[in-house]
C-alpha cells in the first residue's frame, strides 16, 4: 500500500498552514517539504516545522529557496532564478508526505502558472487550511472553486483560530468539503501545546 500523502495549502498567506502542516507531518509520522520557499528572513518554513518538533530527517530539502518574501514569481524574478517543473516533481520517500504549498492557492510561481495548477499536476488529496476570522466565508469558498475547477481532490478544510461555528459550518457546506477540525491560537506554540491541540481538534478516524 502506498504511503498517504497529503498537499496543505491555504486561503491566504501568514494564516496558520506551517504550523497545521507541522502538526499533521507529526500525527501521520510524515516526511515533510516545501517545494518553493519565497522568502527567507527570520527563517524559513522548513526551520519553524523543525522548531515545531519535526525531526530533521523528515524535512526533505526545498526545490527553491529564494530570498525575497513575496509571491514565488516575483521573488524568483528577483533572485534571478527559473522555476521548472521538472524540479517540482514530488520526491520519492517511503514514509507519508506531507507536502506545503507556498502562499494562497492563486498565486502564481512562473510567469502563467498559478500553485494550484501545481496541485493539479500532482493530482493529490490537498488540505485547505482556512483562518475563522472575518471574510473567511468569502476566501474559503473562492479557494475551493479554484482547486475544484483545476480537478484538485479536496481532502477538507481545517481551521485556524477562535472557534466560529456558523462560519465554519457553512464553508463546509456551501463549499460541499468537509471539516476536518479546527486548531487554536496556541500562545505558547511549543511542540507539546501543538500536539495536545492537534489531538484534541482532529478526528483520526
């Protein structure tokens, strides 16, 4: 049987998906990757998964690593470096894989391709991960029309914040995905807060 392997993208940038992907890496004892890195200062993703508790033997080096923090296009542009597809192949690992996506799901890493086409290509069951503040009905639901409308499998949705049951509900079913739970803002954020919280708000089965 093959191994699981899940994409974690987000509505948004900066909105809790590193850390939701940290948490699922440890839960599934999953390798973990970050294809395109945009941006550099004060870390990179892959460090703030280690920092989360992740060996680092399950961090799988980045295909890009590129300096400026803004969209892989730009930042590429910028470093003067080309993104090809034929780096972004996913790798070959026998453990589950968990695989972060850089940004929102439209934002675009070349010239005319957007990372939710990248989720196409690679045909992956993809976990949007969605804050519950203000205006996350609205950039839910646009987030699954694009995945949707590429062919992108949508594992579900998980979220990020103060628990907000009729947004939340009505994401799930307007969108027709399901809800896979919801982690809060963890004040700490250390590895055991992460992983009780992760417990607690995911159903395994």
């Amino acid at each position: 049987m093959t191994a699981p392997r899940f994409v974690v993208t987000g509505t948004d940038t900066d909105i809790g998906k590193t850390v939701f992907a940290a948490a699922l890496t440890q839960a599934i004892g999953a390798d973990y990757w970050k294809p395109i890195q945009a941006g550099t200062d004060g870390g990179t993703d892959a460090a703030r998964v280690a920092a989360l508790g992740v060996a680092a033997d399950r961090i799988l080096p980045s295909a890009y690593t590129l300096e400026t923090p803004c969209s892989p296009h730009r930042a590429a542009a910028i470093d003067g470096v080309s993104i090809e597809l034929n780096r972004l192949e996913i790798p070959a690992t026998a453990a589950p894989l968990v695989i972060e996506g850089a940004g929102g799901v439209l934002v675009p890493f070349d010239d005319t391709r957007t990372i939710a086409d990248l989720f196409a290509r690679w045909c992956l069951p993809t976990i949007l991960v969605a804050r519950t503040a203000l205006g996350t009905i609205n950039h839910s639901l646009l987030s699954i029309e694009a995945l949707r409308g590429r062919g992108v499998p949508i594992h579900g949705i998980a979220f990020i914040g103060d628990p907000q049951e009729d947004s939340e509900a009505t994401i799930a079913r307007m969108g027709q995905v399901r809800r896979l739970g919801r982690l809060p803002l963890l004040d700490p954020l250390t590895p055991e807060a992460l992983r009780a919280a992760f417990a607690t708000g995911f159903d395994f089965a």
